[in-house]
C-alpha cells in the first residue's frame, strides 16, 4: 500500500466548534446592542477575527477605538474558549472515528490544517489528539485560506509532495486552498456550495473504506 498525507480541517470536519464560535459573537454584540442572527454569522464563515468583529459592528454602525476592538475581541475569545472548556468525544461528527481509525490502521500520516489556535486543547478536550501525527493551526501560519500555506506546511511535516496530499474541508476557502496547493480536495457539507472540490460527501458517515483504499494507491 502506498503511503498518502491526509490533511484535515477541524472546525466543521472534525468538530463542529462553529457553533460556538457564534454563541460568543453573540453575546459581544448583544453587549453592543447589535441583533446578530444566523444569517449574519454566515458572513463570518473562514473569516478572521478581526474582520469578523469589523462586520459585527458594521451591523449596528458601532463605532469604536482601537483599544476597544482589542478589548471585545479578548473578551470574544475567553468566552469562546469556556465553551469549548466543556467539549468531550461526544462532539467528534458523526462518522470521523472511522476514517481515522481505518488511516491509523493502514500506518497512513494524519495530519491536522486548521486556522484556529485553539486547535490543540480542542484535540485533546475529545481525546482525539493521539491519532494526529502533526498538527498545522493558527500559530503555524500567517495565511488565512484560501492561501495554501497550512495545507503546504502540512504535506511537507508528512514528507509527502503535493500531489499525494488529500485535504478534507468544508469551507469554499479551504477547497480553494487544497485546489490552489494542486492536493486532492475533499469537500465535507454540501455540494451545491463545494462544487470546487474534487469530490464531496454530505459527511464522514458517506465515505467508504473502498474510497479511502483507492485514495491510497491512486
């Protein structure tokens, strides 16, 4: 069997964390008096921090020093990371577990690409971070996707070429990425919105060992 480096997304691949995400924006814009819904929070999807918090007070035209923007965004982030202070493997997404025990099992290098900084405690809070033989997160990279940069760092952590690398995302902008890197991208989420991605599945729960093998010694 050949060996493939398999990169993976957290956020929305992994774990869905996104949701915790907007849980924090929330309550930072209700302190502000902004309504921020939903629909609102898909404008943040793949976006920074910074920009994030920019859109949010856009909505309710806030306007704000820099030292306040320092101060929210702090504040966004302790907030966040309580949340994700309470996970454990029952958020792992339907599906997931599999995949990584079937890679492990065919001695396959599993490697981490995600923007978040939190991407470690995040690992470990699921009791998942053993499967991983690298990880590439935000304090790794200064490129948000759909620059290449944390695919790229990652294949090269798994002495793989680019063209051996398999990367699983459910972002336009991490597709983009995987796409840009010349790796084989792996869209998790719908299709209509991934129609970039090589080949893409609703979630883990559709992909078969069959595909995974073919995968391998392609």
């Amino acid at each position: 069997m050949k060996t493939k480096a398999f990169i993976f997304d957290l956020d929305g691949v992994i774990v869905d964390t996104a949701k915790y995400h907007f849980l924090a924006w929330q309550k930072l814009a209700e302190s502000l008096g902004i309504n921020f819904t939903h629909e609102h929070n898909e404008e943040l999807k793949g976006v920074s921090r910074v920009r994030s918090l920019e859109i949010i007070l856009g909505l309710g035209n806030v306007e704000a020093t820099q030292e306040q923007k320092d101060e929210w965004l702090v504040q966004k982030n302790e907030d966040y990371l309580q949340y994700i202070d309470k996970m454990d493997d029952s958020e792992i997404l339907p599906g997931v577990m599999k995949v990584l025990e079937f890679l492990k099992s065919n001695q396959q290098p599993i490697i981490l690409g995600s923007a978040s900084k939190n991407a470690r405690p995040i690992l470990e809070k699921v009791n998942i971070l053993h499967y991983f033989d690298d990880i590439v997160d935000g304090n790794d990279v200064s490129n948000a996707k759909p620059d290449p940069e944390v695919f790229l760092v990652g294949a090269n952590k798994a002495n793989q070429p680019n063209e051996n690398a398999i990367v699983f995302e459910d972002s336009v902008a991490g597709i983009q990425a995987a796409n840009i890197a010349g790796m084989m991208s792996v869209g998790i989420g719908e299709a209509s919105v991934l129609n970039e991605a090589d080949v893409v599945f609703n979630n883990f729960t559709e992909i078969t060992e069959e595909f995974l093998r073919e995968l391998i010694n392609k």
